[in-house]
C-alpha cells in the first residue's frame, strides 16, 4: 500500500485559529545583559526592517540611517529606575558598540 504524506491533523489544525503575535515577547528574547567598565547594559539589536528612522550614534557622531541594522543600549542598573533608563536608550551602529562604551 503507498504511504500517504499528508498529516492526519490537519483538518483539525485548520479549524484552530492561529495565535495572534506578540512582538514584545519575540523582540525581548533577543536582549540581552552585558557588563563594560563595571556597568550592565541592556543591548537590543534592531534590523534592518525595524530600522524606520534616522539616529545618531554616540559612538562615532555619525547618523545611523534608515534601513541599516543596529543595536539599542540602556543602562540596565540605573539608580533612576527603569523608566529613566529606558528613557535615556541609545542607538549604537553595531561596530562602535563592539569598540565601544567604557
């Protein structure tokens, strides 16, 4: 008898409705913790897709353009609290965070 390559639940499965995306949760699997000069940051890479506008690295002074991928930095052990240092969120071009903050 020839083998059938079609899965029995499918019917099934087609009657479900599909989970709605949560981007949070998908976006804050890629942060992560970093420690320079005794400091811990929150680092957050950003692609090109979510890349919509133009910043200013603080790295090298020069504009992070649309569409290029990057990284978000934050102090992760601000005295301020967290809304204060999500406030102050730096966007970083990828290579000056590697060189980077001290």
């Amino acid at each position: 008898m020839p083998r059938s390559h079609r899965s029995r639940g499918r019917a099934a499965r087609a009657r479900e409705p599909h989970p709605e995306l949560d981007v949070d949760r998908l976006t804050a699997a890629w942060r992560r913790t970093e420690v320079r000069g005794g400091r811990e940051w929150n680092v957050q890479p950003v692609s090109e897709a979510q890349a919509v506008k133009a910043y200013l690295c603080p790295g090298c002074g020069l504009e992070i353009d649309p569409g290029v991928a990057h990284l978000v930095a934050w102090r992760a052990d601000g005295v301020l609290g967290e809304a204060a240092d999500l406030a102050s969120r730096r966007h970083w071009h990828t290579y000056c965070w590697r060189i980077g903050p001290t």
